[in-house]
C-alpha cells in the first residue's frame, strides 16, 4: 500500500514538472510570435505617393501601408516636411478609400 501512494506523489511531482516546462514554453513561443515595433518610416507609403499627388485611387499595398503605419500619424503631421501632406485633401480622400482614420486631435511638440 506504501508503494501505491509513493508512485501516486511521484506521478503528481512528474505531472506538476511537465505542466511547468509545457506553460514556459508556451511563454517562449508566444514572445517569440510577438510583433516587431513598429517603425515609423514615411517612405514605407510610397506606394501612396499617386494618391497624394495626384488624386488616384490607392493601390492594396498603398493601404496596407497605411494601416500598418497608423500609429505614426502624429508623428508625422508634427513633422513640417510631411505634415502638409497628410493634411492634404487627397490625403483625407486616401485616408477614405483605405478606410483609415486620420487623428485631428495630435499635440504639438
């Protein structure tokens, strides 16, 4: 009987060890899963410059682009060289057609 209980605590010990390795590896993958930061780097919208310039209608990549860049608006509407872009009026229209919203509520530096 001392043997079934000694074999019953050793298996809780294993199963506890395995539970263990199994969660901290889970943690690793998804660190490992998680997204880069996210640089904010306005030739990344290149694709866009037809649309801003010229009033085209945004390409897929131009979109994707400005979504992925999203949290960067601020930025770059503080920034005298590309704010007056971003605030253009194909901007607002490119900014609709990629369903993307531009912030107006941004505070200056």
């Amino acid at each position: 009987m001392e043997t079934w209980a000694l074999m019953k605590k050793f298996s809780v010990v294993v199963l506890c060890a395995l539970m263990m390795v199994l969660l901290a590896a889970d943690v690793q993958k998804t660190n490992a899963l998680a997204l880069p930061p996210i640089v904010c780097d306005p030739q990344a919208l290149s694709s866009c410059t037809p649309a801003i310039f010229f009033g085209f209608p945004p390409s897929t990549d131009c979109c994707n682009s400005l979504r992925a860049l999203q949290p960067c608006f601020c930025e770059f509407i503080r920034n005298p060289t590309f704010g007056q872009f971003i605030s253009s009026p194909n901007a607002q229209k490119l900014a609709k057609a990629c369903n993307v919203t531009i912030p107006t509520n941004c505070t200056r530096n």
